[in-house]
C-alpha cells in the first residue's frame, strides 16, 4: 500500500541557527482552524490511518527503517505491538507515539525524536541555556549534549507554609533560560496554572516552550482533574498520578493567559522518520 501523500503544510518558521531536517507539521492556534483544516483533509487523514493499520501485525514486535532527524543517520525503529490498537481480523498496531525506537545509542522513541526535531528547528545552539521540566527521560539526556548549560526540575517546588497553588515554585531565575521542555508531564500538575506562569517567566523573551502531553484534538475544552479527587491530601500535591487533565484546544489559550505572546499546536506525521500516529500532536509556545 502508498504512504498516502499529505497536504502542503503550513510553512514552519525556524530559528536562525537552527540545523534540522525540515520538521514536518502543520500549526494551528485554535480549535476552529484545526477543524476546517480536517474536514478539507479529511480523506487524507483517513488514508494515513488505513496506512498504519496495513503494518499491524502478529508478531511482537514490529521493525521498519528510517531516518533518525537528531542524529541524522540511516536507522532501525522497533515497536513493540504490547499494548497496541487490535484491528478487526486480530493483529495489532502498536502505539506509534511511544514506539518505532531507534537503533541509535539512546534508543528514543518517535515522540522523543520529534521533541528533540522540533527543538533544533526551533534553534538549539551551544550557548543555548535549556531547562527541562518533569520526568527524566532518554530525550533529555540527548538533549542536555546539545546545549551550553541545562538547568532540570522534575517537579514544582512547595514552600513549607502557607501550602498551596499560589506558593509553589520551579526556582529558577526570571529570564535566565532560552528554550523550556517538558515531555508528557503537564497533565499530572495540579497547580496547572502556576506551573505554566512559572516557566513563562523562566523564559527570556522570545524564548520557546516545547512540550507534548495528553491531548484530545477533537474536544475544545479542557477536562481537569477534580480537587476532590485528592481531598485525601493536606496540601494540594505538586504532582498526582491517579488522575490527570486530559487537555483540548483551550490549552493553547492558558498558555497565552500564563505569559506567553503565542502558543501553537503542530500535528506531525512522517514515516520516514518515524513519527507515525494519528493525530499525534507536539506543542510550542513563545515567550
């Protein structure tokens, strides 16, 4: 079956010393845009779809060839298909975000790569001062090789007293970073809010935000988790696994309420690189 052959995208706006592939995604800043954008291309994306269930497979595991964007080399990507969408005659696709890794020495995962693509579309430089927020992971290990310095904060910081929303902190100084990233880890924060002003105010201005987090493109509105959810704790947590914010289009409009001039959401898609997966989504805000 033909990869099927996608739209012109959106020309995407690089950095002036950026050295990346072209990243390929088409941008949209609201839910309104996105929509007239898929009901034109709808076919398309249909025949993208039907494109992946034609790799599901038996096996356990799923190899294919590409190109690794970060390190710009012919590569190996395997996906396991435990868990992976069952599609109706029993075999199964696996969950392409998080799969298609690489033969490369960090072994990253297609939505790894497409964070680190992005971030040098954007215009990662040796001087450049970077901070990662959440959950360590093998991107940011890549990530930190490529920067001057690297400034990591796995979670908000509480103060001891008074303990809530309004007093958590990322300690980082005020316009000391040029580019942010957090890699699905934003909807696990209670305090959404002021982790977002937080960073925003990390930034200096121009600065950039790259993150990816759970999304659900075909809803306009954000659901949050519910503070009842965990009543059982004396503080509001800074971050709560049992519950998350499974976030829609409004995310693009807290992002501009936080501080930041602009925030787009950009759907990537390319087998060559690995980034397969229906609408899967990265996301990038500017100071």
């Amino acid at each position: 079956m033909d990869v099927p052959r996608a739209p012109q995208p959106r020309k995407f706006a690089v950095g002036s010393f950026a050295r990346a592939p072209n990243f390929p995604a088409t941008g949209f800043r609201a839910y309104d845009e996105f929509a007239a954008w898929r009901q034109s291309n709808q076919d398309w994306l249909d025949a993208r779809y039907a494109y992946e269930v034609s790799l599901a497979t038996r096996e356990p595991a799923l190899a294919q060839t590409g190109t690794c964007a970060p390190c710009l080399r012919p590569a190996g990507f395997l996906s396991s298909t435990q868990p992976g969408e069952r599609v109706a005659d029993g075999r199964r696709m696996p969950y392409w975000p998080h799969q298609m890794r690489c033969d490369c020495a960090d072994r990253l995962s297609g939505r790894q790569r497409a964070v680190i693509h992005l971030a040098q579309a954007t215009g990662l430089a040796p001087w450049t001062s970077l901070l990662l927020f959440g959950t360590p992971n093998a991107a940011d290990r890549r990530l930190a090789t490529l920067v001057g310095t690297t400034t990591a904060r796995p979670r908000l910081i509480a103060a001891p007293t008074p303990w809530d929303e309004e007093h958590f902190h990322l300690d980082v100084p005020d316009a000391s970073v040029h580019i942010a990233i957090s890699q699905d880890y934003l909807e696990f924060i209670p305090p959404l809010r002021t982790a977002l002003t937080a960073i925003a105010q990390a930034l200096v201005p121009g600065g950039r935000f790259i993150f990816t987090t759970q999304f659900l493109a075909n809803e306009p509105a954000t659901s949050f988790i519910t503070p009842e959810s965990y009543a059982f704790a004396p503080q509001t947590p800074a971050e709560y696994r049992e519950e998350s914010h499974r976030f829609g289009w409004d995310l693009l409009g807290m992002m501009r309420d936080a501080g930041f001039a602009d925030a787009t959401a950009y759907l990537t898609w390319s087998e060559e690189l690995g980034y397969l997966g229906s609408l899967n989504f990265l996301f990038r805000a500017t100071r």
